[in-house]
C-alpha cells in the first residue's frame, strides 16, 4: 500500500457513529491514515441526504435487500461533505495540502463517512472548490450531481428545452431539479408538493408554477393541451410517479428511489412515451452541476434551513423528521 507519511497517526478526532436505531453517539477515534489512492480531509461542513438519515436512524434499510447491522459504520451516513485537503498518498496528485474540496460521489457504506472532523476519501470521488463559496453553497455537490444525472438521461431524448416540465416532490432534489430545468431552458416549470413552504421557495428558485397534488389544475390526460411534455419525480413514491405518467407526453425520470412497483399499461404504451429508471454516477455529472453552481444558475444555500454542530445530529435528524427543515448542515468543529 502506497501511503502518505502521517503526521495524525493515533491522533484523536471526533466522528459520529448511529450504535442502534434513535441513537446516535459522538465520540472519539484516531484520526485515519489516507491508504492509496486517497487524500485526508478535514471536514468544514456536511449537509444532510434526509432520506439516509431517516432510514438509517430508524433502523430501516435505504434500499429494498440492504441489510442493516449496528452500530452501523462509522462516518456514515454523511457523504455531502466539503473540507480542506490535509495530506494525500504519495500517488496521489493535484490534491496538496491547503485545497479545498467537495466530495462528488459517496465512496460507499462500507467504510467511514464523513460524519466526522477528518475523513479519508478516494481522490477519484474529490473536486477542487473555490474558497469563496460559503459552506452550504457548495456541501451538496453530491447531491446535485445526482440530479444531473437525471438530466442527461432527459437530454438524451430532447425532453427539457422548450417544454412544459413537471417535478413532482420538492425536497433537495425537487429543488435542484426546478433551477436545472429552467438553467436547461424549459419553457415551463410546474412543481408539485404538498407543502405549502417547499412551494414557495420552489417559486423562488424559478418554478413558474407550483401547486398541490390534488388541485385540480394538474393536467387530466397526457394528450390535452396542458400535459407535461417530460417530468421527473423526485419521491420514489408509485402514487406520485404515476400521476406523473398519466399526465406527461415523452418521459417520466424517475429520480427517487423506488421501493414499489409501478404499473405500465395500454395508455403509456403508445406514442413513444418512455419511463426512465435512475442512470449511474459519473464524474463528468459532477463538472457540469459544479458549473452551474459558479454560474450562479444553481443555488444550493436555500436547501439549508438549519445549521448545527454535528454532535447535534439527533436534533437535526428529528427536524427532517418533523419537516420543520429542508437540508441541515453540520459542522464538526462547532
């Protein structure tokens, strides 16, 4: 294994670890040596994924089959994590000391997250960030490159510029998925949310339209005049992700991750309708929502509405839970 000289070996940190379903502790371990191919972190902040969170805390699997065994790993699940390089393996390039940094991909849940104040991440899954951008305008890069992942499989088909655009769920990726369509040139956006607060900031952040699952303005059919042209639903939910398909013309992306099985019949069958199941992560996803965000066609600030110091995770976790939050970012040293 090739390795950095660690200036940390034995060294103690902080790091949060869920030990069984509603407890979270936070406690002390030596700070991790970088193993090849990975560079150190000192983490400056980590914004919530709520969906992991909550599933984890609760005891309930994130995806159908996965397992859950506690105390689950340690770090995990935190993966939206911006920080500042401390050293890297001697194979390791680009990544000096002093950088600072985004993670664009989850290395997985088999190994520490970054609910911690250092964390090891392979260099392959780090982006160089400005020093200008606040914490949370930059934290959730990850999240940010899923949705973009959508985006592409949209774009693949001609689904989002100068179309009339339905999203469905407007949490992280809903609003992410509001300022991408309009960044993309949709010519309508319509969100779609049950809450009358996530519809707000939706209109803030460019939905020309928002509006309650069951107002009876949605569109009726996916053939009359005010049809969605392409949409995509961000809740995984098969009431939500059908609506959609009864109500769009060409796709349905299906962002959210689904745990039930949707029905296809005779009336999606026919003129070239498409629903699309979820793409795979990709670096050069990452680039482009890094883009958008430099632009300022992105803004992932007003997805944070709470910030707290990571021993505080629990109290963060029932804010998610209570929906008196959108994204909580953590902070370690706090």
């Amino acid at each position: 294994m090739i390795v950095a000289r660690s200036y940390f070996t034995n060294e103690p940190m902080k790091i949060l670890q869920i030990v069984q379903p509603g407890r979270a502790v936070w406690r002390e371990a030596p700070i991790p040596q970088p193993g090849d191919g990975e560079v150190l972190v000192k983490v400056e902040a980590i914004t919530t994924c709520p969906h992991w969170d909550l599933h984890i805390m609760d005891g309930v699997p994130m995806f159908p089959g996965m397992e859950l065994h506690y105390p689950y790993f340690a770090g995990q699940p935190g993966h939206e994590a911006v920080g500042v390089v401390v050293e890297a393996a001697t194979n390791v390039s680009g990544f000096t000391p002093g950088k600072r940094v985004a993670v664009w991909r989850d290395g997985g849940p088999r190994r520490q997250g970054c609910y911690a104040q250092y964390v090891c991440v392979d260099a392959k899954n780090l982006l160089s960030v400005p020093t200008s951008l606040a914490a949370e305008e930059i934290a959730s890069l990850e999240l940010a490159m899923c949705v973009q992942v959508s985006f592409d499989q949209l774009a693949k088909l001609n689904a989002v510029r100068g179309k009339r655009f339905g999203i469905s769920g407007l949490g992280p990726a809903g609003l992410i998925a509001v300022q991408m369509a309009r960044s993309y040139g949709a010519r309508e956006v319509v969100g779609i949310d049950p809450l009358p607060a996530k519809r707000k900031l939706a209109a803030q952040l460019g939905a020309n339209v928002v509006v309650s699952p069951d107002t009876p303005d949605l569109p009726a059919t996916r053939t009359g005049p005010t049809a969605f042209d392409a949409a995509i639903d961000t809740t995984g939910l098969k009431v939500s992700i059908e609506a959609l398909m009864t109500r769009t013309k060409t796709a349905v992306a299906m962002f959210g991750v689904l745990r039930e099985k949707v029905e296809f019949g005779f009336d999606h069958w026919y003129g070239g309708f498409a629903l699309l199941g979820y793409g795979e992560h990709n670096r050069q996803a990452s680039e482009q929502a890094l883009r958008l965000i430099l632009n300022g066609q992105l803004k992932l600030a007003p997805l944070v509405t709470q910030h707290l110091p990571l021993s505080r995770y629990a109290e963060g976790v029932e804010l998610l839970r209570k929906k008196q939050a959108i994204k909580i970012c953590f902070h370690p040293d706090d």
